[in-house]
C-alpha cells in the first residue's frame, strides 16, 4: 500500500474531503499510500476561496471561483455539517444556520487543518493532462508548478477528480444582445451587488444563481431587478422593485423584448444561466459528459467511473446535500483503494447504474429529488465506516428551508435549524439578514444575546 501512489486534483471541499477520509484510516493504524493533492490555487477552500479576480488569475489561469462579497449560505448549515465534525465543535458555541461565506469557509478549513492534511497539497500546481497506460494500469500526469513555471510529469495508480462543476459557465447566445449598451457578466464573473445600486438589472435564469444575486441586488439598493425564465417562475413572494418574466425574444440596444409582448430597458444583464462540465486535463474517454443533474451518468454509486475504474469523481452531482455527501463519496473512494470495499463485476455496476437512472428519470418534485439524493448518500455510508445520521431529518431541514422560502424570500435566513449531529439549536443572528452589510467572521460572531434581532436601520445602509 505505501507503494501506490494517488493523485487528488483539485483542493476545494471534496479534494478536502478526500485528504481527510485517508487521514481518518491512518489514525486508526491503516497503512495508507502516497497521497498528492495537486492545486491551481494558493490556498485551498474552492469555491469558498473568493478572490476579486474574474477571468484570469495572477498566474494567467481560469478563474476557478465564482464566489462573491456577501455571499451568505443560502441553504441550512444543519444540512451540510459534517458528520464527524461539526459547527459545535469547530466554534465552541451554537451560530446561526445561514452563515457567510467567511464562516464556512473557516469551518471547512479547520476540518481540514485538524487533519494535518495541508502538507499534501501542492498549491499553484495545474494539471494540464492524464494519459493512462492499459498494460502497466498506472495514470501519468503532466503538472505545471504555475510558481516556478515548471512542468513535470508523474505516475500514479489511482486519480481521484475533485475539481468540482461550478466554475465552467454556460453563456448562451441572445439575438440582439451584442447591440447591448451595459455590462453583460455572467455569474461566474459576479463579484459584489453594490455596482448594481440604482440600475435597472436584468438576470437571465430561473434557479439559485438568480435568486440569490436577484435579492442581493435588491439588498444594495438597485432600482429595479427583473428575472427571464426559461421553462417556469421561481415563483417567491418578490418585494416590490423584484419580479419574474418569460423567455427573451431579443435585445434592441437597452430595451429587451420578452415572449409575453413585454418591452423593458436596463442598464446591467447577469447570465445566471448555470455551468458545464469541464475536464480540459482529461482525454474524452475518461471524461464526464452528463447535463448537471443528481445522477451522472457513467459514474457507479456516482464516484467511480465505469471506462476506468482506478479514476473516482467526487461533487460531481448537482447538489442539494453537499459536504456530507462529498464525505460519504470519498470515504467509498478511499475504501476501495485502500481494499476495505470490493467492486463488483462490470456487469453489476452497469446493473446498478441503471436501477439508480430509473429512479432518477421517475423524479417529479423537488421534495422527491431531496429525498433520492438522500437515499443516494445512505446507500453509500451503508459501505463504509463514516457515520451514519438522520437523513431522513436533514431532508425535512430542506422541505421547512423551502417552505421558509416561500413565505418570505428576504427573511428566510433569519430561521433558526437544530443540528441533526448534536441535536443544538442555532441561534438567531444578531442582525436580520436584510439589515445585515458586513459578512465578516469578526462581525458575525460579535456576542449578542440570542433571540433578539437586530431591526435599527444601519446607517450605510443603501436606500431600498
């Protein structure tokens, strides 16, 4: 075992995961290989390491992150605790369920730090290519170190994908839209909502990337924010100054034709229009070439890929369970190459995809995909040693997060979560989410007796 060597691509919350999954069998006296955990980034974290680059980085490369100031958690933390480590024990105290970016960017750091793992991680390190050998059963891989702009080549026996689905942006065509006289980003690009104070904002898409940036916009002060949809409304109870329309027809200069007949003007256009996948480093037969959905395919128990089963992937669903999923995902990978699993015959992993996509394809609503990605994440704990928990609870989190939702886009981060792993009760943030403009660790973890929020005006906040 000491002889093998993997290969991690990628040092966001997967790759993390991954690391620490290994680190949990050594300390229980496992003998492991030699890990390598290579990182186009200065520091780990993914998508939760914000930069205010877009499009290319200091080294010239892609920007990974589509991170964004005041970016808050837009779902329950208490569905994304790790399950062997959790906000109790990582701040000593309860906090609230809708932490800034800062904050979870802190927890899963610590995690990580805990492990000891950080010394895997080569930072500023690019893959640019895999090449695999069928007759030794061994991946080569060309490696840019971007610091000392130095490439190398190097083998290994197992290559773990942890490079994540959300950074590579799907920018479709609009008639008309080169004629635009604004700012056209897509949210990948998107850095901050106060640019947008007092414009007239158009956001194409009718998912996460829309809702979200929508109500930022609406929370720094623009003055009007539309949403296009493609296929159905969101749906929300919008403030004023917010509302949902149909597919655009065309662009003329600043005004924009919709389906419906409507004419509006706007002064800034957001593309929310999602990611795609992308493995440039890889060759096509090893790559993922799936719609962004909660059951790729090609990919048995959604980590190993069926053409070649020494390569895993890990994150690469669409997601409503996140770190705990890329947990259980990673204590599989690590399992099977440690020996701990055995994988079944070609035959019965395509037997077993193919049960999975039946189910998949059966999903009608939104309480039925949280439910069949819940099952999904059961089914792989069941293999291995990482704990089990309710997840039959941390559903119901969701289906109450949604309903919270509906009753009141801006004030659903105000609800307080009880931990499925501790059982503790979040406390409410000091300041209402509305009211709230800095989203800094220090600031969010200013001591305020729980209970009462804040509702004074502050005084740079913008006019709404």
């Amino acid at each position: 075992m000491q002889q093998k060597r993997i290969a991690i691509i990628g040092a966001g919350p997967s790759g993390m995961a991954a690391m620490r999954a290994f680190a949990a069998a050594e300390s229980q006296g496992e003998q492991i290989p030699e890990i390598i955990c290579y990182e186009k980034q200065d520091d780990w974290g993914g998508q939760w390491n914000f930069t205010w680059r877009t499009g290319t980085d200091h080294y010239g490369e892609p920007v990974h992150s589509s991170m964004y100031r005041n970016l808050w958690s837009n779902g329950p933390k208490e569905a994304l605790e790790f399950a062997e480590y959790t906000f109790d024990e990582h701040f000593g105290r309860p906090i609230s369920s809708y932490p800034p970016r800062e904050v979870l960017w802190d927890y899963i750091d610590g995690r990580a730090s805990q492990s000891g793992v950080k010394d895997l991680v080569r930072f500023a390190h690019a893959v640019r290519w895999i090449d695999y050998d069928e007759t030794a059963e061994r991946f080569t891989l060309t490696v840019e170190d971007l610091r000392n702009r130095r490439t190398s080549r190097e083998v290994f026996d197992e290559v773990i994908v942890a490079t994540g689905h959300f950074s590579y942006p799907n920018v479709p065509n609009f008639d008309g839209i080169e004629t635009f006289p604004g700012e056209v980003i897509h949210a990948h690009e998107f850095r901050g909502a106060e640019r947008l104070a007092g414009q007239r904002v158009l956001l194409i898409g009718g998912s996460y990337s829309a809702e979200d940036i929508g109500v930022q916009a609406h929370k720094m002060g623009a003055r009007h924010v539309t949403m296009s949809y493609r296929s159905r409304p969101q749906g929300f109870a919008w403030p004023e100054g917010v509302d949902e329309v149909p597919e655009i027809l065309r662009f003329d200069g600043a005004e924009v034709s919709f389906v419906d007949g409507q004419r509006r003007e706007f002064d800034a256009v957001v593309l929310c229009t999602g990611y795609l996948h992308h493995y440039p480093f890889l060759p096509n037969e090893m790559r993922i070439d799936s719609p962004n959905n909660l059951y790729p395919t090609g990919l048995y128990r959604g980590v190993v890929w069926q053409g070649n089963p020494h390569l895993y992937y890990l994150g690469a669903q669409d997601q409503w369970f996140t770190f705990n999923m890329f947990d259980a995902q990673a204590w599989y990978a690590r399992d099977l190459i440690l020996g701990r699993a055995e994988l079944p015959s070609p035959e019965e992993r395509v037997a077993h995809m193919e049960e999975w996509l039946r189910r998949h394809e059966a999903l009608e609503d939104d309480p039925a995909a949280v439910r069949f990605q819940a099952d999904y994440i059961r089914d792989l704990i069941e293999a291995t040693d990482y704990p089990m928990f309710d997840l039959d609870a941390v559903v119901e989190i969701f289906l109450a997060w949604k309903q919270d939702k509906k009753r009141d886009i801006l004030t659903y981060r105000d609800k307080a979560h009880r931990s499925v792993m501790t059982g503790t009760m979040a406390v409410e943030h000091h300041t209402r989410w509305l009211d709230e403009l800095d989203d800094s660790r220090e600031r969010y973890l200013l001591h305020q007796p729980s209970g009462e929020l804040e509702h004074e005006e502050q005084a740079s906040a913008p006019k709404r």
